[in-house]
C-alpha cells in the first residue's frame, strides 16, 4: 500500500513539473537568442527602425528604408543548430555638419529600455542601441550628410519565408519619383516599396525606382531652399511631405521617395 503512494505521489509531482516547463515554455519571455526565430525578430527591427525614422526632424532630412536583406546565408545558433541573419536598413541624408546633431537627436529619442550609446568626435560617430528581443540597432555617418540606420536580428533560425507588407496598389505614392523620371527622360527598370508601421500609428512608405545615369539633370529644377544634401553621388530634397533622394551606386541611380512618421 505504501509503495503504491509512494508511485502515485511520484507521477503526480511529474506531472506538476511538467505542467510548470509547459507553461513556461509557452509564457515566459526567452533567455538566450536561440530560444527565438527571424520571425520573431523582424517586428523588433521594423519598429527600432520606425523610431529612429519618427525621431528626425522632417524638414531637414530624408530618409530612405530599405527591405530585409539576408546578410549571413548559414551561421551557427547552436553548435548542433544552423542558422541565418537578417537586417534592414534605413539611410538618413541631412546638410553636412549636421550629422552629429541628427545621431543626437535619435539617441535622445529612444527609449530608456533600448539603452542607447553614443560616440561623437571628430573621427567617429556611432550610435548602438539593444532593441530588445536579441535585436541590435546601430547608426553611424558613412559619408558627409548621409547616415545609415541598421537594425539586426542576430543569427537565429529560419522557420518562415521572410516577406514584406506590401501597399494594396503597386503604383501608390510613385508621384515624386516618377516626377523625378520624367525629368530625366528615363524609365525605372524595377520599382520597390518598403513600409512601416510608425510608434504613433501612422506608416512609413519609401517607393524606390531604379534606372540609369547620373541624375545631374534632375539637381538643377530644384529651388535651393529645397535642397538637403547635393553630393557627387547623392542628391536630397524635400518635395512638399515627401523626401525625395537619388543616389548612384556604380552604373544604377536609385531614385527613392519617403513619407510618414
């Protein structure tokens, strides 16, 4: 009889623990990235790259966001685990010598919990930040007047196709870069677009078309006020509520066009 408690006592306790390792595993938060999936990181890095977005000062920059970009084709979770990485870029173009300032002003922006670093000299401005969720965002000057914002989940496993949201038209919110096309006499050899659900609600659209040339023609119909950034290789302005930027890259000229947040 005794022993027979003793059994019963033994497989009730082994149920009770594992009802507690159920629950947990499907409630507590993870501890280590390798307990998550690029599924579970990627609205972290939309919404660290909406907050620095929704930070700047619309007036004097232009942004530029970018889609995911698989950045390490096979890494290692777990020494028995494969794994990839994901990233997602938003580029930031303002005046030059503006550029400490517009780190700055992101920095202070975000959130206590992000605990967000900055380093500004004459020789290096970086701004790292934790997103939470194993997500890392980083923001540094890459040339004068442009900034690039990246925001990554870390090597993790894939268990889902990585897509992007995208508009219920295809043509929506093309009006300024196609402005800028018919400037140039030319024709865009793919259109992208990337969006963006803002902190506050609103969505972050960047409507991308890419061609050829150097866009020299488009730099001389804008007013100057108008004007963010004319480099060799990148050209901003502002056109009413939407930044618009050509940038070369090689023998492409990307031509994007940002508006929300």
């Amino acid at each position: 009889m005794k022993r027979r408690w003793i059994i019963a006592g033994t497989a009730a306790w082994a149920l009770v623990v594992g009802g507690f390792a159920y629950y947990s595993s499907r409630n507590d938060p993870p501890t280590s990235r390798d307990q998550t999936t690029i599924a579970d990181g990627l609205p972290v890095v939309d919404e660290a790259l909406a907050r620095v977005a929704a930070a700047l000062d619309p007036a004097t920059s232009v942004t530029a966001l970018g889609g995911y970009t698989r950045t390490d084709n096979s890494c290692r979770v777990t020494s028995a685990r494969e794994g990839t990485r994901f990233e997602r870029v938003l580029l930031v173009y303002v005046k030059k010598d503006a550029e400490s300032a517009a780190l700055e002003r992101v920095h202070d922006a975000l959130p206590p919990a992000y605990e967000p670093h900055l380093v500004s000299g004459p020789k290096t401005n970086l701004l790292t930040a934790d997103a939470g969720h194993f997500v890392t965002l980083r923001g540094a000057v890459v040339q004068p007047g442009q900034l690039r914002f990246t925001a990554d989940t870390g090597c993790r496993v894939q268990d889902a196709p990585v897509e992007e949201a995208t508009p219920q038209s295809q043509t929506a919110n093309r009006a300024p870069v196609q402005a800028v096309l018919d400037t140039l006499k030319q024709t865009a050899s793919q259109w992208r677009t990337h969006r963006l659900t803002c902190p506050s609600g609103g969505t972050l659209w960047t409507v991308e078309a890419v061609t050829t040339g150097d866009g020299a023609a488009a730099r001389t119909t804008v007013p100057a006020p108008a004007v963010i950034l004319d480099e060799p290789k990148a050209f901003a302005f502002r056109a009413g509520e939407a930044g618009v930027a050509l940038r070369a890259d090689g023998d492409e000229l990307h031509i994007t066009s940002t508006a929300g947040c």
